[in-house]
C-alpha cells in the first residue's frame, strides 16, 4: 500500500513537472496614460491600447522629439503592486539611459523588461535619439514571464524621462496578471 501511494506522488510530481504553466496564466495590458511636461521639447502624437482580441491588447506609443539631439537621459523606473492602490513593489531606480543602453546587466530586472520592448520599438540604441521614439504593436504574452514570475495583481509600470535634469514626461503602464 506505501508503495502505491510513492509511486502515485512521483508520477503526479513528474506530471506537474512537464506542465507549461504559461497555458494558464495570461497576462493583458489594462491602461496606458501618458503625460508630457514640457510640450516644446516632446510630445505624445500616439498613446493608446488597441483591444486585438479578448484577452490580447496592444500598446501604441509615439513620442515626438523636438529639441534634438538629445546626449543625455535620465529615467525613473518604478514598478507598483495593486492592493488598496497602488503600492511600490520591489523595484524603483533612477538610471542614465545611456548608460543603461550600454551596459543593461547592471539593472538586470529593468534589462529583463527591456528586452521584452526591443523588438517593439526603435529606441534600440544608445545616445544620442536625434529621432521619435515608437513603441508599435507590443502585445504581452504569457511566455515573457518566464524570467520574471509574478503573482497573479495587477500591476504598474511608472517610467519619468528627464533630459539635461529636468523631468519632460511620463508614463504609466497598467497590466494584470491573471
């Protein structure tokens, strides 16, 4: 009888073992606001969701750039749990993207979720941007949590840009994991 129970919770272990968890987990984008603070150096000519299917949204995002070229980028990246609002959640650094575009690993999460974005988008290079950033037809799949597994919340992504040290715009992304 021992036996059979040992055999029966190896093979529900080796079951569970070959089970691709990301046919059950989805995660979608929920809402995307993007706020300029100062219109004369960029602006946002796009920032939108576009629902493609029920659970599949994509973001659009296209930044005008005004005052190029831009040498130096400062970005604030801070990454919010739901649960009576908004809550900080593991991560909030204040980085030089230029830097970071050189050498990511020093931020590994933030690089993580960089190259989540990259195919997406042509801000793929280091400084200087003497052009707009675009962000076209990023959709999440459940496959890009594989290095980064979270619980099922909600979540938000805040990213404030400055450039030459003053704060220009910003951008809050909202996604459920589910």
């Amino acid at each position: 009888m021992f036996n059979f129970y040992l055999v029966l919770a190896a093979a529900l272990l080796l079951v569970i073992q070959f089970i691709d968890l990301a046919e059950f987990i989805k995660i979608k984008f929920t809402k995307l606001e993007c706020e300029e603070f100062d219109k004369p150096f960029a602006s946002f000519s796009k920032c939108y969701l576009k629902a493609r299917a029920r659970d599949i949204i994509s973001m659009h995002i296209h930044v005008q750039l005004h005052q190029v070229p831009i040498n130096n980028i400062t970005i604030n990246a801070q990454l919010f749990q739901k649960g009576n609002g908004y809550r900080p959640f593991l991560y909030n650094n204040t980085m030089d993207l230029c830097e970071f575009f050189k050498h990511p690993k020093r931020f590994m999460f933030w690089k993580i979720i960089y190259d989540i974005v990259k195919p997406y988008s042509n801000a793929n290079h280091s400084c200087p941007y003497d052009h707009d950033i675009i962000i076209e037809n990023f959709i999440l799949i459940a496959e890009m949590l594989t290095l980064i597994p979270f619980p099922e919340n909600d979540y938000m992504i805040q990213l404030q840009f400055a450039a030459y040290d003053v704060y220009r715009a910003k951008v809050k992304i909202y996604l459920r994991i589910f």
